[in-house]
C-alpha cells in the first residue's frame, strides 16, 4: 500500500531499447543466424498486397525494401502486420518515410539475406519521434540519399522453383518411414497418386475467410466470424491414395495447390457438378503429418 508509482521521462531510459544494425551488417550475417535484429531505414519500395495459403489458412503478405547509406534489404511482412503497416504509412506515397523494424527475423530468400517479421514479436514504427529516426532522417543528405520522392511499387518476388521450396528445405522420407514416425514434422515425399479415397468428400464448403462453415437452417455459421453467412465458397480438401513401391497412404492436398495441380478453381468444378480425378500424377509432396 506504500508502493509510489510515477512517470518517468528520464532521457537516460531509452523508450523502445533499439539496437540497431546497418543494413549491409545485416547482409552479412549467416544464413542461419539465430538472433533478433533491429534496422531502420528508408522505405523505398511496397510491393503489391498478395495472398498464399500456408497450413490450409490463406495469409496475406507484402514485401517492403528498406535503404540506408550502406544498401538496400527487403522486409516480408506476413499476417496482421500487412494490415498495421500498410495503416500506418496511409497516405506517405509522395515522400519515403523512414522505418523502424525491431525484433526481425534474419531469412534466406533465393541465396539473398533479407528480413521477415515474428509474429507476436516484432514492432514496426514509421517516422517515429525518437532520437535515432530523427538522426537517420539528418544523416540521408549527407550520404546523398533522397527521401523527397515516391515510393517504388515493387514487382512480385519470384516464387521459388519446388526445388529451392522444400525439397531442400525438409528431409526426405518413405511412406513406411512417415509410419513409424512418433512426432509431427514435415517432410518430402516422392511418390505416385494412384486414386482418389473413395466415399470422401473432395470439397469442402467455406466462408470467405476461407474456415469450413456448416449449415445452419437456410444459412451456413462460421465458427471463425461468429456470425452466419449466406454465400459460401467451395475449396478443394482431397484425400489421395499414394504409394512409393515401399508403402501406402492418403495424403490430403487443400485448395491452393490443387488449383495448381488441375489449373482449375473448385468453384468452377462444383459448378459443373462433374469432377473426374483419374490421371496418375508423378510428384513430390511436403507432406505435414499433422494433417494425415
């Protein structure tokens, strides 16, 4: 009951503990580094907001570049922080603001070291007032960097070819070796499709933020919204029967890369109410066992 508590603005106490590296210290670190890094910057380039499916979830994703007088480096920021970063810029589009990104994640992306956010983790500031934007801010003109200008619409990365994806990301495994697995992993699989798993539904119906709904009288609910919807959207749930000569199983392709498989989108196919899965596909599956 003793206990006083008062605000302090002792300028000693820095307010958000940034211990900032260059962009080029950055580029040189390994592959594999482990730690958090904080950088600021100037932001230079956004590129278009795009969308991929990751774990059967759809997950938004852009990509910004960052620049100081050492180089440039590009930033991809997944989920919610598409949303808290495109809010804060808002309108700065005729002039580069500078960014602040602490608590980063140092990533390898096509043999070029860049940054990702960690979700629940990093913090993003734009044109903040603390003493380190403001001194970068000072410093640009002197290393004859410009931030009176708009920002760069940055072109979409290069999606990675199936090799530089997984197949050199995760170990390589026979069915029979998924099997007598104990835990959940993910894994690469070569092995041919020989069928589709009879009497199981090959869609499954879905609200337009893409969670399974279930009919509810002359509607559909959505656990994830709370809410029912009247409009739902067929995507793709397939359960195959796969072997590689050494085993068998039933792996589950959802809906992005059974687009990518047919060239098709289930909508259309439900529409047609006429969907024949017989080719005998030959191909390597991520296989996460969590969905088996």
């Amino acid at each position: 009951m003793k206990t006083r508590v008062e605000l302090s603005e002792c300028p000693e106490i820095s307010r958000f503990g940034l211990s900032l590296s260059t962009i080029a210290e950055i580029r040189a670190l390994p592959a594999e580094y482990d730690h958090l890094v904080d950088v600021v910057g100037l932001l230079t380039g956004v590129s278009r907001e795009r969308e991929y499916l990751r774990d059967s979830r759809v997950t938004k994703m852009i990509v910004i570049e960052l620049t100081d007088h050492t180089g440039k480096c590009e930033c991809a920021l997944f989920g919610d922080y598409v949303g808290q970063f495109l809010e804060m810029v808002g309108k700065k589009t005729d002039y580069m603001p500078v960014v602040i990104v602490q608590f980063a994640k140092v990533k390898l992306f096509r043999d070029e070291v860049s940054i990702q956010n960690v979700i629940n983790t990093t913090r993003l500031l734009v044109d903040p007032p603390i003493a380190e934007a403001v001194g970068f801010k000072d410093r640009l003109a002197s290393h004859g960097i410009n931030a009176a200008t708009s920002i760069v619409v940055l072109g979409p990365r290069v999606r990675p070819s199936m090799e530089e994806d997984f197949l050199h990301s995760y170990p390589i495994i026979t069915i029979s070796g998924l099997n007598s697995l104990t835990s959940d992993g993910v894994f690469v699989v070569s092995a041919t499709i020989i069928g589709v798993v009879a009497d199981e539904d090959w869609w499954y119906p879905a609200c337009k933020c893409h969670k399974s709904v279930s009919p509810d009288s002359s509607a559909y609910y959505c656990g994830r919204c709370v809410k029912h919807v009247f409009q739902m959207i067929p995507r793709f749930r397939v359960k195959l029967r796969v072997t590689d000569g050494g085993g068998d199983g039933v792996f589950v392709v959802f809906d992005g890369d059974m687009q990518y498989l047919l060239g098709d989108q289930c909508a259309t196919l439900v529409a047609r109410a006429a969907v024949i899965f017989t080719p005998l596909f030959l191909l390597c599956l991520c296989f996460d066992r969590a969905h088996k």
